[in-house]
C-alpha cells in the first residue's frame, strides 16, 4: 500500500524489522489529518505481518522528527472538528503505545509538541545529538493531549516534568538523557543506525518471551510491585510450555544459535 504522508519499508527481506517514516519535510513532518488516519492503517499493515519482530519510528530528512500537529491545518478550526480529530490522534497514539511488538523511536532534530508525545508513546528513544524536544502547548492556550504529561511524569519524575510542561522550554538532548526521557544519545544523523541496532538485537531472541516481556513491563509498570509480579508469573509459566523455550535450552548446550518457532 501506498501512503501519502507516511513511508513504511522493511530492512530486510525476511520482513522482521520495520521502519516507519512520517514523510512529510517540507514542514518538519508536522501531522495533519492525513497523517493521523493513516498510522492506524500503517498499524493495521504491521500486525498483519507474521514475521515482524519490531518497528523503529523515526522522521524523513535530518531537520526534524516531527514538529507536531500541522497548526495551518488546525487555523480556524471549529471546537466541534478540533475534537473529532482529537479523538482520531488518541487512537493513533494509543495504537502505538499499545503495539504488541517493541517500538523505537530514532529522533534527529526536533520533536515538538505531538511529535514528542508520538516518541514518548514508543518503548524508547534513540536521540541524536541533534534533537531538541518540548511539550509547547501552553504556549498556544492548550495543553499535551497525546498522553506526553503521563509518559513524561512516569519517565522523569512529577518534578521535572511539571518544569518541561509548565514552562514549555526546549530541551537538548543530553538533558533529555540525564531526565531519563532518551536511552541514548548518538553523534548527529546516527539515531536510526543505532536504533536498528537494538532492533537486531531484539529479532535475536524468542519472538513469544519479547512480546510477553514487554506486556509484562507495559501493564506490570501501571499496577503495586506485587500485582505486576503476578503478570510475570502468568506469562512465564506460559512460556515455560513454549516449543521456543525447548528449543533455547536446546540450542545453549548444543552450542549454536536457537532456531525460534514463535509458538
């Protein structure tokens, strides 16, 4: 399928890693109505996809991640189609933060508003060196609606993120890392080379203990220490009864790389 503000390609043929580009640089891949319809088809596409293993979520060209919501588009917008396109951006970010397989962000240049809130919903950040990042909108009579108040308030603290929302500041990336918002920080135009990195990384390992393991860290992160412990357990012992896990003591003492059935 073809997408008109939205890129999707493959690494390699075995189609288990994905790249996911918003494409849209003549203006810093704001997102627009557009857009937002088709990350729910993009979405749909990757789940369809059997041998998908992860998904990296990055910005065409070196200027921008994403700048945020196209506020052209929304100039002059009525209150009634400002919430209707609301409702559509929920479901495409939750669709994100839901995904079943890990999602990385690889973010060069800025990440503003929405844009930020669209990497903050993916499991982590791969910044360059480059980025800059902020939650502006109360700077423009609004405030962060794609969920960037909760990630920001879980991954940096209430304390620090009250100061990045309330002021609407910029940060540059090494703050973002010292925050805790950015797992690594890479030279300028790197961000995505490292990001599909990790990504190989993870189609290495077990395709069922990946998916149980971030559903357990996603879901166990929201409730007491005790009721996301018994998550692990559940999802454990189901594993415990995986071919996968027959084949991975199997593979360790004949000493070779596991050959995963994904069942």
């Amino acid at each position: 399928m073809t997408y008109e503000t939205l890129l999707l390609d493959y690494t390699e043929a075995d189609r288990q890693i994905a790249i996911v580009r918003l494409n849209r640089p003549d203006v810093m891949n704001a997102m627009n109505t557009r857009m937002f319809h088709e990350m729910l088809l993009v979405q749909r596409a990757l789940k369809d996809n059997d041998a998908l293993r992860c998904v990296v979520l990055t910005g065409s060209g070196s200027k921008a991640f994403c700048a945020g919501g196209d506020l052209k588009e929304r100039n002059g917008m009525s209150d009634d189609t400002w919430r209707k396109q609301h409702d559509l951006i929920e479901e495409a970010f939750l669709g994100f933060k839901n995904f079943p397989l890990p999602l990385i962000a690889a973010v060069e240049g800025h990440a503003h508003g929405g844009g930020f809130e669209l990497a903050l919903m993916c499991d982590f950040i791969i910044a360059s060196e480059t980025a800059r990042l902020s939650v502006p909108e109360v700077t423009r009579g609004i405030m962060p609606g794609g969920g960037g108040i909760q990630n920001l308030v879980r991954a940096a603290g209430a304390r620090r993120a009250k100061q990045w929302i309330l002021t609407g500041a910029a940060m540059q990336a090494q703050q973002a890392l010292d925050w805790n918002i950015v797992n690594e920080v890479t030279p300028a135009g790197q961000a995505l080379d490292r990001a599909l990195a990790i990504a190989q990384q993870i189609t290495r390992n077990a395709p069922m203990s990946v998916r149980y393991a971030k559903m357990a860290a996603d879901k166990g992160g929201e409730v007491d220490f005790h009721t996301g412990y018994a998550m692990d357990i559940a999802a454990y012992n189901i594993l415990v009864s995986s071919e996968d896990r027959l084949e991975g003591v199997r593979a360790f003492n004949e000493k070779r790389a596991p050959r995963w059935m994904n069942r």
